[in-house]
C-alpha cells in the first residue's frame, strides 16, 4: 500500500466530439465532475488505477485481521462442552 504513489478516485469518460474527458466522483453527498486534457488522460488512468489497488489491498488486509480476530477469539473463549440438545419430534 505504502508503494502506491498516486491515486484518483472516479471514472474517467470520453466527451463525445470533444478534446477531453469527464473525470466523475461522488465526494460528499455528490457527484464531482472535473475536465481532464487528453495529456492527462494517462496520469489520471493510472491514478485511478492506483485507488483501485489499494482498496483491493485494504479489503485483503481487513479480511485477514478479521480472520485472525475470529481465531483468537476462538481460543480465548472456546465453544462451549456442554452438548447441545434438539428437542425430538413426536414419531408419526
């Protein structure tokens, strides 16, 4: 994560008959809209890749503190030995 340098977040579209492109984010509450020059098109495309990568990162890096969370938890509080019972249905 600490070796992502940059990141955009957004999606980035193409202005149909136009010399740039449409940069689209929703931040606070709406949707933000910035013009990016066809120059900056791949600065912005590999920034955008960039925020992707790291939320993959944080997701993964969440999912394995939540797996560890759960096995610890496991061990301090280990399930009960008690047997639990079903009640039995009546035979028909």
């Amino acid at each position: 994560m600490s070796a992502i340098d940059e990141m955009e977040r957004g999606k980035l579209c193409r202005m149909a008959g136009r010399a740039y492109y449409n940069l689209q984010a929703w931040r606070n509450g709406r949707n933000e809209v910035r013009y990016i020059r066809e120059d900056e098109r791949l600065a912005v495309e590999q920034a955008i890749a960039g925020y992707e990568l790291f939320k993959r990162l944080a997701d993964q890096y969440a999912e394995e503190i939540i797996r560890q969370t759960r096995k610890e938890h496991r061990k301090r509080y280990p399930p009960s030995k008690k047997a639990k019972t079903r009640p039995q249905k009546p035979p028909k």
